[in-house]
C-alpha cells in the first residue's frame, strides 16, 4: 500500500501481490491540508492523519480500519498555557507522525511547526507535550522563528524510534540540526559534525543546520541517512 498526503486530501493506493494493478482509495479530507499521512506497521490497519483543515484547524484524525472510517482526536498536539500577559507559542500545523517502538503499541509521537515534540499515549487521541524539549532554553535558541524562510514556518520532523530501544530516538528540525537521546528524551546529544552547510555559515552553530529529512537504514539501524 502506498500512502499519498497532499495540501488537497489524502489517498491510499492498494497494489496486487505484484504491484502491476492498483486500487485507489481517496480522497479523504477533500480540500484539506494532510501534512502527513501514517499506517502504523504494529497492527497494519491503523493511520494517522496530521491535517489542518480550514474549520478545525490543526488536528490529527485516527482510523482503525485501513481508512474506511475515521474520527478527530479529542486533544490534538498544543503547547502548555503560559501565565497571563506572556506571549505563548501556538501549533500552526502538526508536520510529522511517527509510532513508537512495537513494546509501546498504543504510543506516537508527533512534530509541529513551530517545532515542537509531542506524545500520545492512547492510540492518537490525546497528546501532551515533551516539555523536556518543547521549554528547554538550549532547544529553543535552535528553534527557528515564523520568519525564517521555511514553507509554512520551521518544523519539527524526522523522529525516529530504534527498533532495537524504544529509549532511543533521533529528531530533526528546521534550522536546529539533528538530535539524538539514549534515555527516552531526558538528555539529547546534537548530531551535526560531518554535516554540510551554506557556504559562509558557521558549521559548529546548530541552529544553521537545516536537515530537510533523515531516514534510518533498515537493515543497519546504526546507520542514517540525510
């Protein structure tokens, strides 16, 4: 099956044993916005949505049937509440979906722009925010502004689970460079020697390392690719 999001739906293309003749399944969200789109490989029928959708807003929808049926979350990725009178941070769009590890089976994690990490616990329905990295001063020095050149603003993306340890994981982000954690986000290490950047730019300074999207090598999950 292949899975297509787009800025006007979403469809899901079901190939033969031999993927000679295909079976198109959409559009879901006709007109909507679907950032992401992601079939969670623990069960085989579950997708998740990441839309933003011109009633709602940025929201996630949740199927548990391949698609035929779905349903809104009842709390979509949002940022804690500052007290009155400070300027808090508000999520434009939820850009990246990922499930945890196959010992986690209702567990996901999500990237927002602005950048921002968050986890459900409950299949999707709610999410609460990885405060760890969402509030830390050091991230958000990395963190891009609305005004930085970005596409519909910086994100946070490319999060990815080690088969091997659900405590580690990698994340990405616009104009913040790679970053990975051995403990389950306690702690992050940044990941950016070796890689390149505009030419006049500091290399060392993390916050001009713009990976567009890293992929672990299946078969050798030490390795990513950038």
């Amino acid at each position: 099956m292949v899975l297509v999001s787009t800025r006007k739906g979403a469809w899901l293309f079901h190939g033969d044993a031999k993927r000679k003749t295909w079976r198109v399944d959409g559009p879901h969200f006709l007109g909507q916005i679907i950032n992401h789109l992601v079939l969670d490989p623990r069960d085989g029928r579950t997708l998740l949505a990441a839309a933003k959708t011109g009633h709602l807003g940025p929201t996630i929808f949740r199927s548990t049937d391949l698609g035929r049926t779905w349903k809104e979350a009842t709390r979509p990725p949002a940022f804690a509440k500052v007290p009155e009178g400070e300027k808090g941070r508000v999520v434009n769009h939820t850009f990246w979906l990922t499930p945890c590890h196959a010992n986690e089976p209702n567990a996901w994690y999500a990237g927002t722009s602005p950048q921002g990490l968050f986890r459900s616990d409950d299949g999707g329905d709610t999410w609460k925010p990885f405060s760890i990295v969402n509030d830390d001063a050091q991230f958000r020095s990395w963190m891009g502004s609305e005004q930085d050149g970005t596409p519909d603003g910086p994100k946070m993306h490319s999060i990815i689970v080690d088969p091997r340890d659900p405590k580690h994981l990698y994340l990405a982000m616009s104009g913040g460079g790679v970053h990975e954690t051995l403990d389950h986000g306690q702690t992050w290490t940044a990941l950016v020697n070796g890689m390149e950047v505009v030419e006049g730019f500091d290399a060392a300074n993390i916050a001009v390392h713009d990976p567009h999207c890293v992929q672990m090598c299946p078969s050798n999950p030490d390795r990513l690719y950038q």
